[in-house]
C-alpha cells in the first residue's frame, strides 16, 4: 500500500485555509477541519469535557439540545457524573481564556492532545479509500499548527497567506469586531512571515480564488511528482 501523504495547512486568522480546503476537496482530496474537530470533542467527548469541568468550572457548560447547546441555565448540581447531557460553551470559555495566557495554556494542553489523537483515528480511517489514488493524501486545516509544535505530524505543511489589510476587513466585515479586538486575535498567533518561514510551501491567497486555486495545482502537481519518483526509487 502507497503511503498516505499527510498535509497540513495553516495561516493566520481568516488568510484562507478554508478555501484551500474546499478547493482540495473539489479535486477530490479528503480534508480534516481542526476546528471541526474541537467543536465535536466540546460536545461528544467526555474525557474532554470532564477535564475542562475540572478546571473550568459548570459555567463553561449549556445542556445539550438536539445538535445545539441551549442558552438555559446550567444546574447548580452538575458535575462529571452528569456531563454527558451537556456541552461545553465556547463562548462562555473563550470569554475565561481569551485575556489569561495561564487559562488559555491549561486549555490547550487539555484540547490539542485529544485533536491529535482524533485525527490521527480519522487519518487512518481514510487510508483504506486512497490506497488505489494516483495520490494518497489527506489534508488537515490547523490554525495553530506551529504554535502547537504539530510539525512532525505532517510530511508536508502549506502556510495560506494573505495582505494583512484583508484579513483585518474581512475580520470586522464576518465577525463584527473593533480594531483592537482584531489586534488581538492577530497577536495571539504567530506573524503570518514566520508561518511562510517555517512552511514547506506557501500560498498567496491575496487576490481571486482562481489564482489561489492554480497555486493549489502547481503544488499539488509537485506533490504528484515526488510522490511517483518515491514509488519509482
């Protein structure tokens, strides 16, 4: 069986990985979104949940209703005996980590071992369905690639780049927020130049969707290349 080639792609805040995602999946290759990922194990997994209620108290929780977290109030008497019932709200948590560097830290070492193993579960679940592919890929959408030092779980990562005056409107325009709050959604990752720096590839996703789509082939192309000399070898 040829081996599944594993590509992450990250970029900053709103730079265009979901684009390149759907551009990926238009050309028929499997994508993980990370982000996805996080808002399953929120709802679904208990050994996330139960280690967020540890640290994070019941006032991170909504009871659970249908797919959807209601805005009802949280029983006082919750607890881990009982959270199956209930969600994480990310509002509510985003609320506790977003000015608390500590809070923030506790969360992630909660949150991204778990988003590891998920996709990893994902991954090789795929691999069945791509071994006959001309190339066995899936890719997988991680904003916080680098800073969660995720690097060796791919053999090649994609950084999105985008004008950084863009990504501010879009920003404002999609969410709604100050300046001041876009400036510190874009501090709390890395500068979009150290990304590139440490990407294997980099796409420019500045201008039209066409032009990003055919950075998407000529990498791809690359990709279809290296993998058949490997086989070749």
């Amino acid at each position: 069986m040829s081996k599944t080639i594993v590509l992450g792609i990250t970029g900053t805040i709103s730079s265009g990985k979901s684009l390149v995602g759907k551009i990926l999946e238009d050309k028929g290759v499997p994508v993980i979104d990370t982000d996805k990922v996080v808002h399953s194990l929120l709802q679904d997994d208990l050994k996330t949940k139960s280690a967020i209620f540890e640290t994070f108290g019941p006032a991170v929780f909504a009871p659970m209703e249908g797919d959807c977290a209601s805005t009802q109030p949280v029983p006082p008497l919750l607890s881990n005996a009982n959270l199956s019932n209930f969600a994480v709200d990310r509002k509510a948590l985003g609320l506790q980590v977003f000015n608390d560097s500590s809070l923030k830290a506790k969360l992630e070492a909660i949150v991204h071992p778990n988003v590891i193993l998920r996709c990893r579960k994902l991954i090789q679940d795929l691999q069945n369905s791509l071994k006959d592919k001309p190339l066995p890929m899936v890719a997988v959408l991680v904003p916080l690639l680098f800073e969660a030092h995720l690097e060796k779980e791919y053999d090649q990562i994609w950084s999105v780049y985008t004008d950084e005056e863009i990504i501010r409107e879009r920003l404002k325009r999609r969410d709604g927020l100050s300046d001041s709050e876009v400036e510190k959604r874009l501090r709390a990752q890395l500068p979009q130049e150290e990304k590139a720096r440490r990407a294997d590839q980099v796409i420019d996703n500045s201008k039209s969707k066409e032009e990003t789509e055919h950075q998407v082939d000529v990498l791809l192309s690359k990709l279809q290349k290296s993998h058949r000399y490997g086989q070749e070898k």
